[in-house]
C-alpha cells in the first residue's frame, strides 16, 4: 500500500473516499473501516486544518484543470444554468480561500450522518457474507442525529424545468484547437 490508495472526490451530489488495499491484507481492511468509521463521525475540522487544506484543494484543482481550464469552467458554468442545485464555478476559487471554517463545520453536521452514508466493496472478495457481516458490526452503533436532514428532489426540480437550450461562451482570450471549438453535450 502507498498514499495513492487512499483518497477522495467531491462533486455537487457526494463526497467520495477511496481506500485500496490487498486482497488478504485483514490488517488493511480493519485500518480502512477505522477511516471510514472516523470520517462519518469525528473528523478533526479545526480552524487550523480547514486554513492549511484551502491551498491542497486550491492546487489540486487547478494542476488537475491546467490546460483546460476555460473550457472546464465554461462548460461548469453552462451545467449552473441548465440544472437546479449546480453553482457557477465564476467564484470558485475566491470561494475556496475565502468562506468560515464555521460553513464546512456546519456542512459536517448537516450532512455526515450515517442513513446518507454507503460502505461499497469492489473487488476479488472471497467470502462476501463474511465481509458484509464485519462492515455491519463495524458500523452499527454509529451515532443517529436527533435532527432529520432536508430532503431534495434534485430529479424532481429539473423535470419541472421547461426544456432548456442553452449557450455558454469562452472567457475572453481563450484560443481554442481544433478538437475544442465547441461542445454539444446532452443531457
């Protein structure tokens, strides 16, 4: 095992994190329950640590949209318009240098709680039932908030949209190459 197998990828609807380990490695396997475990209940969010993560996530997203980043951020923004619950990503970056540690703490506790949690296994597992026995003892006296979560159709708001056809232009300057003069999605 190496730091590339563990990790994790946010987008609008979830927050993914990712723990790769050995087939037969029972030590691995306890260690990536552990973080899972800690992640849906006590994550360290100080003041500190959210400061010194703005520059991960600010690096990470720009070394991973580098060359492509105006059509990224058009193509971003084109999704803003056309689905409800989607943000323009015009602010993104000073929104991520900027906002409270308090909004991410807030965020934690509204939305980490374990009925909106999922712990999937992929891979070459021999005794399936056994694994899933282990999870669900692991898991099982998770704390339940005495507060419920608010409930979003995300589905049911964008069928209610009128059909929608929509056009989203470069930033200025942007020189476009052959295969990026222009994009048809459908969705």
């Amino acid at each position: 095992m190496n730091i590339r197998d563990i990790s994790g990828t946010t987008s609008n609807q979830y927050t993914r994190y990712d723990f790769n380990i050995p087939t037969h490695n029972t030590q691995a396997f306890e260690m990536g329950l552990r973080w899972f475990r800690d992640i849906a209940t006590n994550l360290q969010l100080s003041d500190r640590y959210i400061n010194q993560e703005r520059g991960s996530v600010l690096q990470e997203y720009l070394m991973g949209n580098q060359e492509n980043w105006a059509y990224f951020k058009a193509q971003k923004n084109l999704k803003a318009k056309m689905f409800p619950f989607r943000s323009s990503f015009d602010d993104f970056l000073t929104h991520i240098k900027h906002f409270p540690p308090q909004d991410l703490k807030r965020f934690y506790k509204k939305w980490y709680r374990p009925e909106l949690m999922n712990v999937m296994i992929v891979g070459n597992i021999e005794a399936p039932a056994e694994i899933e026995k282990r999870i669900k003892a692991f898991f099982k006296d998770l704390p339940k908030p005495n507060t419920s979560y608010p409930v979003i159709d995300i589905h049911q708001a964008h069928q209610s949209c009128a059909p929608q056809f929509k056009v989203q232009q470069w930033d200025n300057g942007f020189k476009t190459t052959k295969k990026e003069d222009a994009s048809f999605l459908v969705y």
